[in-house]
C-alpha cells in the first residue's frame, strides 16, 4: 500500500469523481446539490486541486460507490472492497434471474 499525501488523495478523489460522475459542468453542480457543498470546492475535487474535508468526504461516500471504493483501498482494507463487490454481483446476478424468469413466464404464455 502506498503513501497517500494530500496530493495523490486528491487525485484520487479526481479520478473516482470523474469516472463515476463524467466530465461536465452539471456533474460539478449536481454534487454540489447533493451534498450540499460549495461548487467551487466541488469543481476544486473535480480538478484534483485538493479533496475534500472529512465531513463532505463522508457525504460523498454516501453516493459515490467509487469514492467509497477509494478510500476503503487507501485505508488497506481491501477485504471490504471485496465483500462489498460480492454483494454487487450477487445483486446483479438476482437482477439477471429475475429477467430470465420473466422472458420464461413469457414463453410459456
């Protein structure tokens, strides 16, 4: 596990935002609804500027799968990040069921 410094955390953050959220004007704004923050330190985030406080960095967690993702792996805690993509794919995969007991129900109408 690398050292994380203010720097590479921003980055971080940066790469996480921009993955999950794209790269435009309303996904600075929508954050910013979101979780209530300043667009300036969003768009500061956005830009790998700097990252977030401790509080708006808990917000984001709470709708951001990638920057929770981030900060479990920065943390050493991989063995969560594992866990909660099981959880994921166990999800997906009920979802897919799901539509193939549909498509059957279909076929036998």
């Amino acid at each position: 596990m690398e050292n994380v410094g203010s720097n590479r955390f921003a980055e971080l953050i940066s790469q996480a935002l921009h993955e999950e959220f794209g790269d435009n004007r309303s996904s600075v704004k929508m954050i910013a609804r979101l979780i209530n923050a300043n667009e300036r330190a969003v768009k500061n985030w956005f830009d790998g500027t700097n990252g977030p406080n401790g509080e708006f960095l808990v917000r984001l967690c709470r709708h951001s799968d990638l920057v929770l993702e981030t900060v479990l792996l920065q943390s050493g805690r991989t063995e969560l990040v594992k866990v909660r993509n099981l959880i994921c794919m166990r999800e997906k995969l009920h979802q897919m069921l799901s539509i193939l007991d549909e498509l059957e129900m279909m076929e036998s109408d």
